[in-house]
C-alpha cells in the first residue's frame, strides 16, 4: 500500500512540475500577429450591371452538353437501328414484322422476345444520318419509331 501510494505522489509531483515548465515556456512568446492577418476592405456597392452572367453562361454551357450525343457506360458505339415496336402482343408483332419485310426486304430485321416483351428494330447502319433517313420514313407508320445504338 505504501509504494503504490508512494508512487501516486510521484507521478502527482511530476505532472505538477511538467505543467509548470510547459507555462514558462508559452510565457517568452508574446509577439502579436496581427500585423500578418489579412486586412479586409469593404467594397462600394456599383450601379453598373455585371458584364457576364454567372446563370445564363452556365445554362448556355448545360444547353450545348445536352446537344452533344452522349456515350451511354463508356461503350463505343458500333452502329444504329430504329426500333419499331415493343409490346407484349405476339400477334402485333408477328403483324408489324411482316409489314416490315414486305416494304423493306432488303433490310435486316431483329425479332427479339425478352422478359415478355416483343422487340422489332430494322436496320443496321453505321452512321447516324443514315439511320435517320430510315427513321423519317417509317415515322408516319410508326410514330413511336426511335433510333437504337447498338453496342
């Protein structure tokens, strides 16, 4: 009992003394800093209306990013075909299908079923344009006909 009592007085002693020498050692820095703080000057409020526009440049910047054609996961894009329909009616699709190929025979047309779904798209074309030419034909049969990106 004796030595841990001992021992507590020791370490009390210590911490007392450390303290101590930390308070004279902070006591020699008295220097003020305020001659490095940075000064703040106010500034007179103008009746002039700015040169740019903060809102109107970034809304004209969103606007042209929205143009531009977009790379969907960072895939290239290997080519395109409008997409006809998709529904759930097989009939219907068997039907569109025929049409298809009576107009077009030519074209290659992809007949896909998944997940209950009915799938038709026509063509396969490199560039866009070309697709296009394809998609405004078929638009007044089909206006719910778009262009798919094939990957």
């Amino acid at each position: 009992m004796k030595i841990t009592h001992t021992i507590g007085l020791v370490l009390i002693g210590m911490l007392i003394f450390n303290t101590a020498l930390r308070a004279q050692h902070t006591a020699r820095f008295q220097e003020s800093l305020a001659k490095y703080r940075m000064k703040y000057v106010p500034v007179e409020a103008t009746s002039q209306k700015p040169k740019y526009s903060v809102s109107q440049d970034l809304d004209r910047v969103l606007d042209t990013l929205m143009q531009r054609p977009r790379v969907i996961h960072c895939f290239v894009v290997q080519g395109y075909s409008v997409g006809i329909h998709r529904g759930k009616d097989k009939a219907e699709a068997f039907n569109i299908r025929k049409q298809l190929h009576q107009r077009f025979p030519k074209l290659p047309i992809s007949f896909v079923y998944h997940n209950t779904w009915y799938r038709l798209r026509i063509g396969y074309f490199k560039r866009e344009a070309d697709c296009k030419k394809l998609l405004a034909q078929l638009k007044p049969d089909f206006p719910k006909a778009y262009i798919w990106p094939l990957f």
